[in-house]
C-alpha cells in the first residue's frame, strides 16, 4: 500500500480505468486485506477490477468479501480438470472445487469471472484435454482463456526435456478448444481468450493496445509513453525497497519510433481486431491461407493462430 500511496502522490490526478490482482495467488490473503489494498486505488467509474484465485482457497466468505469491496470479476485458475495432468502441472487442487468456486461466485453475484486453462503437459491425452474443455464448458463460463504450456528458462520444466511439450500435439489441442468453445457460444478476441459479449477483458486489451499501466507488487511490470519497467522479483527486496523509500524498479527499456509501432501490430495482430492492410503484404505466399480481410483489416484466420509468430515477422 506504501507504493500505492507514494505513486498517487507523485502521479497528480488519476483513476485506473481497470485493475488486476495476479501474478501469484492473490486469494490466499484474507478477504479484507486485499480490499484494503484495493481501497487505496482510485478507481474510475465502471472501473474493472479481477482477482486471480486458486479454486482450492475460495470461500463464501471470500467471495462475499470481494463482491462487497469492489472487485467485478475473478479469474479462476483451473489449468485442467482430469486429476492426473494437475499432479504433472504441480497443482494441487481438486476438480471439485473449481465447480464449487463457479457456484459461490455466482452465488455472490459475480456475473463475469474466467476459467484459466493449460494444454500440453507431459502426458495429457487429446482425450483428457477434451474432458477439461468440456468439463469447463459446462459450468457455462462468461469467460475462458486456454495458454498452450511454455517452458521458461531456468524452471524445473525448462530442465526436464522429457516434460517439455510437443508443437503438434498443442495445435490438435487449440483446434479442438477453438471448435468446442465456438459452438457453446464464446467468441474468439485474442489467440488466447474467448467470451461471451460483454464480457472480454478489459485489462488485458490495455496490454494490447499498448495502454499505460502502472506496476504495484514484486516482479510486476508497468508501462508509461513507450518506457516499460519491472519491480524487483523477490518479495524481501520489494518490501525492503519501499520501506527504504527508494525505488522498487529493478529495470526498464524504452521503445521509440520504429519500434514501438512494430511492437503495436505484433499485439494488435493477435486479436480479432487485427493489423491495417498496410501491414502485410498480402501477395506473400507464406500468408496463403493464414489471413484473411476483413474490410480495412487483415486478421488471422484460425490456422494463422496456430502460426502467428510467423505471420508477425512479416509486419511491416
């Protein structure tokens, strides 16, 4: 809250159009706690506020709390919903709860919240992610992510090579949630995000849209007019640094001209928004069968979804 505070004080008049609380577990703290935290944020009016929450450490109590301090929306994280992929994904929750989580959201009255899953750990079967996909499906969400599994540099996933996923065993996997999210009634915006109308995120289009962004928390990252900044990782040293009244920023680069509207299309092309025509040649044929137009747009057809790396290093 000190940074919170000191930020408001420096920054002159704002509001946050959105806020999100993530990057970890933010459930894990009492309800009040994170309302106190969230108090301390002026917040403009239809302000979106998300929390993030393992299913195992949602309450009634929590969610009451939550609804009552102003946040609009949760982010439930589900990853999947066959008992054996959680244990190789080191999670521990139980399907169970993530059913008894949607209800006592919507029980609270939370009308839009997400169900966050991963695809393509070591030995999730086409069927079982099938089974997440429909299992998910059918606690109706307003809201699904599905994040295909990376591997980070310097994780125990990055050092295990037998762990590490396969390109074309992800793909079946997008096409299938692609084809069974479209038919219950959720609508693609970005590769990785499908909603029903009204209810798409609205903090993350800020990232996409290269909005501003502010940077409270360890290993959070703001964003101000092209210059980007990450905050210290570790907790001690963010704590330390507040409480020392110096700077948390850990690091920050700066992208000018060029750059920044290269980097503009490269978020933009992800979305259903799309890229200008200008932005691609559209007589290369490496695009065959990757793009379509739409009016004054280029957008990636589904197959380009699978391949929009490619179709990124082609923006011009």
């Amino acid at each position: 809250m000190a940074d919170i505070e000191r930020a408001r004080d420096a920054a002159g008049p704002w509001a946050a159009t959105t806020v999100f609380f993530g990057g970890g577990t933010p459930s894990l703290l009492p309800g009040p706690t994170l309302m106190r935290i969230l108090r301390a944020i002026p917040l403009a009016a239809g302000a979106e506020v998300t929390v993030e929450c393992n299913p195992d450490t949602v309450t009634a109590e929590l969610v009451d709390a939550y609804a009552g301090g102003g946040v609009t929306r949760l982010s439930l994280g589900v990853q999947s919903m066959v008992p054996s992929v959680l244990v190789s994904l080191g999670r521990t929750h139980e399907p169970t709860n993530v059913e008894r989580s949607v209800t006592l959201a919507r029980a609270a009255g939370f009308e839009s919240f997400n169900l966050d899953l991963i695809y393509g750990g070591a030995g999730e079967t086409i069927g079982q992610w099938a089974a997440t996909v429909d299992a998910a499906l059918a606690l109706d969400p307003p809201h699904i992510s599905a994040y295909a599994l990376t591997v980070e540099a310097g994780t125990p996933l990055a050092a295990d090579v037998a762990r590490h996923p396969v390109d074309d065993d992800q793909a079946d996997k997008y096409l299938l949630a692609t084809e069974r999210f479209a038919a219950a009634g959720l609508e693609w915006y970005e590769i990785s995000n499908w909603a029903r109308p009204g209810h798409a995120c609205r903090h993350n289009a800020v990232y996409w849209d290269q909005g501003d962004y502010l940077a409270f928390g360890c290993a959070a990252h703001g964003h101000r007019d092209g210059r980007r900044w990450w905050n210290l990782r570790t907790p001690d040293r963010y704590i330390e640094a507040i409480a020392a009244g110096s700077s948390p920023e850990a690091g920050h680069e700066r992208l000018d001209g060029d750059d920044r509207r290269l980097e503009a299309l490269q978020l933009l092309v992800r979305t259903a928004a799309g890229v200008p025509i200008s932005a691609l040649d559209l007589q290369d044929p490496a695009l065959e069968g990757l793009v379509s137009v739409q009016g004054d747009r280029v957008v990636l057809t589904v197959q380009g979804r699978l391949l929009a790396n490619e179709v990124a290093l082609r923006l011009r």
